[in-house]
C-alpha cells in the first residue's frame, strides 16, 4: 500500500491550494479570450483554467479568478456587459503574445492593440478574433456560477473557426499533427507541447472479458 501526503482543502491557504492543485492538473489547455468592453474596446487575455465540458450543447467552462483587490478582471465585467467572448486556442507560434496580454493593463488600454495584435470580426458575437490563433470558439454566456470566491463561467459555442488545412473534410476530422497546440504546466513560466502523443484503444466490455479468457453471460 503506497504512502500519500493528505491535506484537508479547508486547512489550506488559497495559495496553498493553488500551489497544489495547478501542479496536478496537467497539461491544461489555455483559453486567450477576447470581450469587448462598453466603450468598444477589446480586451485579450489567457486562462488555463478552461476545458470543454459538453457537446450537445457545445459549452465551454473557464475560471476568471478575481483582482487581489476583489474587484472584477477585465475579462469578466466585459462578460457583463455583452454576455459574449471568444475562446482563441494557443499553438506554440502565438506563445509569448499570449504571455503578454497576461500584463496587468489598465483597463482602459487596449492589450490587442498595444501589442499590435490582428483581429477578425465574428460572424455572431460582438467579441473579435484572433487571427494568430489556429482556432476560434465564439460563446455567448450561458451561466455564470460563483462558489466563495471561485467563478466558473460557462459559455455555449456558436461558430466554430479553424485555420486553413487542419480539417480533414471527407472524414470531417481535424489534423490533430497539424496542430502545434501548448497546454499549461505548474507554476511560473511553464507550458508544454502536446505533439508528444500516444494511443491506448478502447475495450467494449465483451473484447475485455476475450482477453481474459473468459465469455460474457450477460
């Protein structure tokens, strides 16, 4: 039986936590999402805590957390405001612009614009997109969830944009080798590549019990 380090959540500092659980959850994929605010003014920014979470209806899920001080982040009052966002996925190429748009701007300065960042219009949300960016998820928000000082925004994918070449149209399956995509590591400066993939095929329950010899009786 193998020795574990146990922590109780509700012991721990947010910090702590974090430190933890950011270390663990790995490799994760990183939402640059870009709002709009009420003056017109786009707001870039990336978040690694972000996934998919469902298909039918396609929804997104990501976590902007607070300021220290408390107050809102650019991103989630401009969510406020127009209900919207687009999720710009992150391939090795647009990394350290990525990086970047993670500077503590004010927020009546452009992150897209100070860093001369290319935009797209959207064709059904006001949020634009960009145009560095492999791919592109347009969400409007569906809901908002808030528990203690956590929030998880969830957003239902309307249109979907890939890049040129990464859409296998007969098979409608997407050049996963075509895909530099990066994913967020622990703390720091550290991401990771995903190029380094292998395969392990599923079993139904009846090639399962072939392999152990044995014969399903239902």
């Amino acid at each position: 039986m193998p020795n574990f380090d146990s922590f109780s959540a509700t012991e721990l500092t947010p910090k702590q936590t974090y430190k933890l659980l950011a270390s663990v959850v790995v490799p994760r994929p990183i939402a640059w999402i870009t709002t709009v605010d009420a003056h017109g003014r786009v707001n870039a920014a990336p978040y690694s805590f972000f996934n998919m979470m469902g298909a039918k209806p396609p929804v997104v899920a990501f976590g902007p957390a607070d300021r220290p001080t408390g107050s809102y982040k650019d991103t989630f009052q401009n969510i406020r405001t127009s209900r919207a966002f687009v999720v710009n996925l992150v391939d090795e190429a647009v990394v350290e612009a990525m990086v970047m748009t993670a500077t503590d701007f004010p927020a009546e300065e452009s992150e897209v614009e100070a860093l001369g960042l290319e935009t797209i219009p959207s064709e059904l949300v006001d949020p634009p997109r960009l145009s560095a960016s492999p791919v592109q998820l347009e969400c409007r928000e569906a809901a908002s969830v808030q528990i203690g000082q956590t929030r998880v925004v969830l957003g239902e994918v309307v249109r979907i944009h890939l890049r040129d070449g990464l859409l296998d149209p007969e098979r409608f399956y997407v050049r996963a080798e075509r895909l530099q995509m990066v994913g967020r590591m622990h703390g720091g400066g550290w991401y990771t590549r995903t190029q380094d993939r292998f395969e392990v095929p599923r079993l139904t329950y009846a090639e399962w019990m072939a392999q152990q010899g044995g014969t399903d009786q239902g």
